[in-house]
C-alpha cells in the first residue's frame, strides 16, 4: 500500500514559506526597477553637477576684479573747480602713467602701454574730483580697473610662453604689467561692478545693474497683469460658467496656449504692442506684457487645479448656512485654494524671467550703458544680457557671461524655493 502511493506521482507540497519561481522573477524585477530608478536619479544629477560646475568654473574669474593704483596730480589749471566735469581727466591720467614709465616715448608704445589701463579711469578720476574739488591742484591716489587684457594677465588666462604672434600681448606689455606688479599696485578685490554696474563695451566695465533693474520691471507688469486677469478666468470657468461646448473649447485652447512656443508671443508682442499701438521699444513695459501673455495660461491652468482640489464639502456647508455662489468662491473656496494658485503664480513667473525669444523680438536686446528710470525707458533683461555678452567677441565676456547665468540661475532657485515654502506653509490636508 505503501508502494503504491509512494509511486502515484503527486507533486510534493512545498512549506508556505517557500516561495514559487514567479514570485522570485517579481522580487527580481523590483530590484531592477528601484536600480535603474536610482541610477536614472544618479545619472540626473550627475549631468546637473556638471553642468553647474563647468557654468561655475568658468564664471570664477569674474568674480573679482583686477585694479591698479596710480598717483595722480591734477593741476589746478587743467580742472575749471566751478565746472569740474569739463576737466582732461585723460591727459592727466596718461602724464600719471607716464611718470612710472619714463622710459616710453614713442607713439607706438604709448598707445600699447595705454591698452593695458581701462577707459574707465578717466570716468573715475573725475567722478572724485566731481565729488570733492578740493582734490584741485593736488597729488593722492586713485584706484581704477585695468583693461581686459591687464585684467587676464593678472589671472593667468594669458599663456606668456606662446608666441609673440599667438597672444593678445606683447612682451613690452608683459614687461610693464609686472612692474606694476613689483611696485604694489595691483589688487584684485571683489567684483561689485558686476551687479551695480551697466553695460559696456569694455569687459572689465560691464555689468548687470540695468538688466537686474529691467527684469524687474518686466515682472512687475507681468504679475500686475497676469495674476489677476488669470486668477479671475480661472474662478469664472471654474465655479461660474456653465459646462458646454463652449467652455470645453475654450478650455482646449487655453491647455494648446500653455504649450505655444515663446517666440510665438514675441511676434504677437511686436505686432501689436510695438506696431499697432506704438508703444516703445525695448521698454520693459512691452516686455511685461509680452511675458504676462506667455504666464496667463499656466496661472490659469493652476488656479483651475488648486480650486478643484478643494472638498466639494465646503461648498456645500457655505451654501446651507445661507451663503451665496459668490459668498462661497470669496470666503472659502479661493482662500483654500491660495496656495495652489501662489505656487503656480511663482512657477509661471519664474518661467518669464527666463525666456529669451520674445524680449529679442520686441528689441530687449540693445545696447544699454543705464539702468531705466522708469518701465518706459529703454533696457534689456537678464536672458537678453546673456544672449548680448555671449554673442560679443571679447574673451572678458566669457567669464562674465557665465556669471550672470549663476545670476539667473540663483533668481530661478529662489523663486521655485519660495513657491515649495508657500505650498507646504499654507497646504491643508483633508
């Protein structure tokens, strides 16, 4: 009996702790997935640490400034003391050179050993005199930037063992940068002019003052514009238009808008703003509004999310306590979704702040050695004054170039920072 049952041919049973072949192929399969899900985040910011690094590396020399310090006399008959800004303050400063060297004398080197100073000092000089006329007639000392080149000498950006040929200095130049160097007058402090500064055409003299100034004014108008025409279309389609064809089209449209290239708006923005209404250009009074066309759909679509995501259930006990439609929206239903909306607002304008293609268009691009006074006046705009510095070709821009990408980058962390903040500040969780 026994034999017989021993050669039936029924499977054994296995414990209930053993597990089949198809389990153990899932458990695999998990394993896989969460690998490849962290070599994907590894890989991610891996690629986003080079990219900053390499942004970071380059953007490094801008970060100081290399300056020099030279005696200066200024005659009492070379500055008229009631009308000190009609001064030859360039004259006097080549006579303050040419007493370190004596020894340059020909038109030839003078123009060369000139290259090594920037132009600004002269604007330096006389904005001290300007500020204290006692200084007339004379000697102290005055601290002004050198020239790009004096300016990557000092950095080593300049390779001296190169050929005379193959290098934008000449051994003469070389020669007397050191002097300067052995003399103690050469410092390299901090770069303030590169954020308090306008743009210029010389490298060591520009900055990003005017761009700061007009991107701020572009995101005003644009917030001005946006967040409430947004705001205020999202709570009609939401809570108070009737559900037909109608809204459904235009709710298509508004989710293809969001999706609509920036240079579209552009082109919208120079047909419309520029040649219809004749509004200024490169004022960043267009610029807003070009941007606040691009962000409305996206802080529409937001709003329209964040008012969703509140209960149907506090609707209903505003309405049975006597509260009418708008009563409702108002009181609870828009404060709830606040911020939701705030979120989406930041996020949308962060996205403005970045966009190129449309200020180009509407010729935020030019120019510019002042910051605006106001939001009619001529200026660029961060993007724009990357696109300017980048396309320049003095090597100075390089490094300033990629410093005000660091610039730009740090405003976009801080605003989608700002906008994490108010979402887990004033989240409700239900």
């Amino acid at each position: 009996m026994s034999d017989t049952t021993a050669q039936s041919g029924k499977p054994k049973e296995r414990a209930w702790y053993e597990p089949d072949a198809k389990l153990s192929r899932r458990h695999a399969a998990d394993r896989r997935l969460r690998i490849y899900g962290i070599a994907a985040i590894v890989f991610a910011l891996s690629m986003l640490a080079t990219l900053v690094g390499t942004i970071a590396i380059t953007a490094a020399p801008a970060v100081t400034q290399t300056m020099v310090t030279l005696e200066v006399e200024v005659p009492e008959g070379a500055v008229d003391p009631s009308d000190p800004r009609g001064g030859s303050y360039q004259k006097i400063l080549n006579e303050s050179v040419a007493r370190i060297f004596p020894e340059v004398d020909t038109p030839r080197e003078l123009r060369e050993l000139r290259q090594i100073f920037s132009n600004g000092g002269q604007y330096a000089l006389r904005d001290k005199v300007v500020a204290d006329p006692s200084l007339i007639g004379r000697t102290f000392e005055i601290t002004f930037p050198l020239s790009d080149i004096g300016d990557q000498l000092h950095k080593g950006e300049i390779d001296r063992n190169l050929p005379p040929d193959y290098r934008r200095v000449s051994d003469q130049q070389i020669g007397w940068y050191d002097r300067l160097v052995a003399q103690d007058r050469i410092s390299a402090p901090f770069n303030w002019g590169l954020i308090f500064n306008a743009d210029s055409r010389f490298p060591e003299l520009a900055g990003l003052w005017g761009a700061l100034v007009g991107s701020f004014y572009a995101l005003l108008i644009c917030f001005l514009v946006s967040f409430p025409v947004g705001i205020s279309a999202a709570v009609y389609l939401e809570e108070f238009a009737p559900k037909n064809r109608l809204t459904d089209l235009i709710e298509v449209n508004i989710n293809n808008l969001a999706a609509v290239p920036s240079i579209v708006f552009g082109l919208l923005g120079l047909a419309v703003f520029l040649n219809f209404f004749g509004m200024p250009r490169s004022a960043p009074i267009v610029g807003g509004l070009v941007l606040s066309l691009m962000t409305l759909p996206t802080i529409i679509i937001a709003t329209r999310a964040a008012l969703k995501a509140v209960p149907p259930s506090i609707r209903e006990a505003a309405i049975g306590v006597g509260a009418s439609k708008m009563q409702t929206v108002g009181h609870h239903v828009l404060p709830l979704s606040m911020p939701g909306i705030l979120t989406g607002t930041i996020i949308g304008l962060a996205q403005a702040l970045g966009e190129t293609a449309p200020l180009l268009l509407i010729g935020m691009n030019a120019f510019i050695t002042a910051a605006p006074d106001s939001m009619f006046n001529p200026s660029t705009a961060l993007p724009t004054q990357i696109y300017i510095w980048a396309d320049s070709p003095e090597r100075g821009f390089t490094s300033r170039t990629s410093a005000a990408i660091i610039v730009l980058l740090g405003f976009l962390v801080c605003m989608n920072a700002i906008a994490i903040y108010m979402r887990k500040r004033f989240e409700r969780r239900w």
